[in-house]
C-alpha cells in the first residue's frame, strides 16, 4: 500500500493511485510537443542476448511521445555493432547507437585527451556521457531520461512516471530520481534485494553523520529511499552542468553534483514500479576488483572525496570509528528487514546478510586506505559545458562520428 510520507530534504512524487499509463502518456505526448523528450539507454552488448533487453525493446516501441532514443553501446566488435543496430532498428522512433568502441568514437575519445577531458575508465559513467553530449549536439532536447537495459520486469510505465515531474510545466523539477523496492519472485519464494542499497549506503550515510557530523549533503543523500538507482530524468540544463564518475560511484556521484548545481526545491524521488528486479551483481568477497566488493569500495570513496571538499580530516583512526558505527547501524536495519520480510511472507536470510555486512565493513577499511594513498585521485568526467568551452568543434565531430556510424551498409 503506498504512503504519502515526504521524508528528507527534497520532494517525493508517491504512486497513489494506480494512474492508467495512456493518460500519462497523453500528457507526456502534449507537453513533448513544446519541449521534446529523449531517452539514454547504455548497455553491453551481452545485454542484447539476454531477455530484458528485447521486453525492453518492445515496450518502447509504444512510448511515442519520445522524439529520439540513443543507445549507448560497449563492449561490442564491428560485426556486433552492425548486429546491435539491426536489434534496435524496430524502433519506430528516431534512434541512434553510439558505438564506443568503434574507431570514430575512439578517434574523438583521444582528440579530447589532448584536453584532458575524457575519463579514463571505460563503464556506465563514460558511456552516458558521450550519450548526453551526442544529444546536446543535436540540440533539440528539453528533457532527457536515462534507464538501464536489464530490468526484467520493464513496463513502460516506469519511464512515463519517471518523466512526468519534470516534463510537467506546473512542476519546478530539474532532476527525478527513480525508485522502487527490489524483490524477486520464483515459484516457491520472494525475496528482498536491493542489498548494496539496504545494507551499505543507507547504515553508511548514518554512519557517516554520527562519525564526522550531520551535513546538509548527508541530509540530501538520506533523503533518497533508492540512491544506487539507475533511473533518474532531468532537464537538458542539468545534462550540460553535469559531471559523471566513470567508477562504480556513478548514482552517489551524480546525486552529489546534482546537489551542488541545484536547491533542494529542485530535485526530487519518483516512485516508478511496485517492484522491480535486474541482474544481481555477485558478491566477490575474494576479489575486490570486481563485483559488489569493487562497488562498495568505490562508493565509499565517493563519500570521502566528498567529506574532504568540506573540509574534514580523514585519517586511518576515523576510518576505523567510521566502520564500528556502519557495522552497528547496519546490524540494526538488519533487524527491521527480517521482521519486514517476516511479515510479508519473504524468504529472508539472516546469516547471509550479515555476512554481506561484513564484507562491506571490510570495504570501508579498504576505500579508507586506497583513499589516504591518493586522496587526489578524481574519477569524474569534466561537463560538456567546459568541454565544449575548449573545444569548440567537439560536438560538430561527435555527431558527424554517430551518423557516420549510423549510416545503412
């Protein structure tokens, strides 16, 4: 059942009522008219061979009030570029696929080098960013959503009520933040997930408070029922200030500049899905170069980089604290998911969780020393405002590469 609560720092749009997608659609199609919509999508391209992508698909082919989907594509040969825009070619509406590993997007990726502009990682933070800067090129757009491309349970009704806050006119909104809750379902049990976000930022951001010092910021990120949300929608003057890690501190990332650029006022959470399931990263607890190991250490020094730029001293001593209290707010939470499952009828494995508890407790230790080893490291992206204030020719390029790339065999 949902609730009206309005928790935090920023507006929550709550859905009430079941609202029949078409009626929101209509509204988007209208209000589209003045202000055209696009959609980002970035994806592997193993994400074509499973069977989210292709539900996907279908299910934008109706969302007509979209005036131009891009698809941002990694990991993918020359012949599985070819075998990706043919995927997507059932697209009535306009679309591009920005192959990042093709030769002209790797030629632009090394001009901008010379400007020290490109991130150096590959992942889902670059690949949206020459995304969002292919559409500002095009420069037709008011309002631009981003969503992944393995939600398995997509419904297209997730994309219009991510839109609608800030598409609506009467509404002030320049940034929505999707959320949900994550469960899945098979024929003998239903189980939480979303567990980076239940066991890890939510008990770290407490944490945090408690150690360092309640912040407006912390305030802000506590304020957000689902941080590590892929889905946000945003107006195109947001699209053109932001700056995008390129680790696995992406959504706590954005969040943080979305903060720095915009009042409160201004920004908002949407509740896009009664549930919602994706793939699940593993845990890797052997191997902290990947996985959830990897995620947790690098949204932790999303965190730090943050703590720094206002002003604390982070030292080894703190970050012990800082892992004491984060193991203590999460035993507690842990507490109220299991009797939440409980009473709804879910699996729920408490062994296991606090065994992931654990894990992350490891990884606040360990973000804490590669921070101290180079409390400089900056993973961000510049904007494309100062991109394109030093290079004026960048988005002439970026979209002679794509429709070149775009072009019929």
């Amino acid at each position: 059942m949902p609730d009206f609560f309005q928790n935090g720092s920023i507006g929550t749009i709550h859905q009430l009522n079941e609202r029949d997608t078409a009626e929101l659609e209509k509204d988007l199609t209208q209000w589209g008219k003045e202000g055209p919509i696009a959609l980002v999508v970035p994806c592997l391209f193993s994400e074509l061979e499973n069977s989210a992508l292709p539900k996907i698909v279908d299910e934008l082919t109706q969302a007509s009030y979209l005036s131009e989907i891009v698809i941002g594509l990694d990991n993918a040969s020359k012949d599985q570029f070819e075998i990706a825009k043919k995927f997507f070619s059932k697209l009535p509406q306009r679309h591009r696929v920005l192959w990042h590993d093709g030769p002209r997007l790797q030629e632009i990726n090394h001009s901008l080098g010379r400007f020290g502009f490109p991130p150096e990682r590959s992942g889902k933070g670059k690949n949206m960013w020459y995304c969002l800067g292919y559409l500002l090129a095009r420069n037709e757009f008011q309002t631009i959503a981003c969503h992944d491309a393995d939600i398995k349970n997509y419904d297209r009704s997730l994309l219009a009520r991510l839109l609608y806050p800030v598409v609506q006119p009467s509404f002030n909104y320049a940034f929505a933040k999707g959320y949900y809750y994550r469960a899945s379902a098979n024929q003998s049990e239903t189980r939480l997930h979303g567990r980076v976000s239940r066991l890890y930022v939510t008990p770290l951001i407490r944490a945090l408070s408690t150690t360092f010092g309640r912040t407006d910021e912390l305030e802000y990120l506590d304020s957000f029922r689902y941080p590590l949300a892929g889905e946000s929608a945003m107006d195109i003057s947001v699209a053109r200030s932001l700056r995008f890690p390129s680790d696995w501190g992406l959504e706590i990332g954005v969040l943080s500049e979305v903060y720095a650029r915009y009042p409160n006022a201004r920004i908002c959470q949407v509740d896009i899905a009664n549930d919602y399931d994706h793939k699940h990263q593993p845990l890797s607890d052997d191997d902290k170069t990947t996985g959830l190991h990897r995620m947790s250490r690098d949204i932790a020094k999303a965190f730090f980089r943050k703590l720094t730029i206002s002003g604390f001293s982070l030292t080894q001593e703190s970050f012990r604290t800082l892992r004491a209290t984060y193991m203590r707010a999460a035993h507690e939470l842990i507490e109220h998911y299991e009797s939440d499952a409980v009473s709804n009828s879910m699996a729920y494995d408490r062994n296991q969780e606090e065994s992931m508890v654990s894990l992350f407790g490891q990884s606040v230790l360990e973000a804490g020393e590669d921070f101290l080893q180079n409390p400089l490291e900056n993973p961000f992206t510049s904007s494309w405002s100062e991109v394109q204030s030093e290079n004026k020719e960048v988005f002439v390029d970026l979209l002679a590469a794509v429709e070149s790339d775009n072009e019929k065999p």
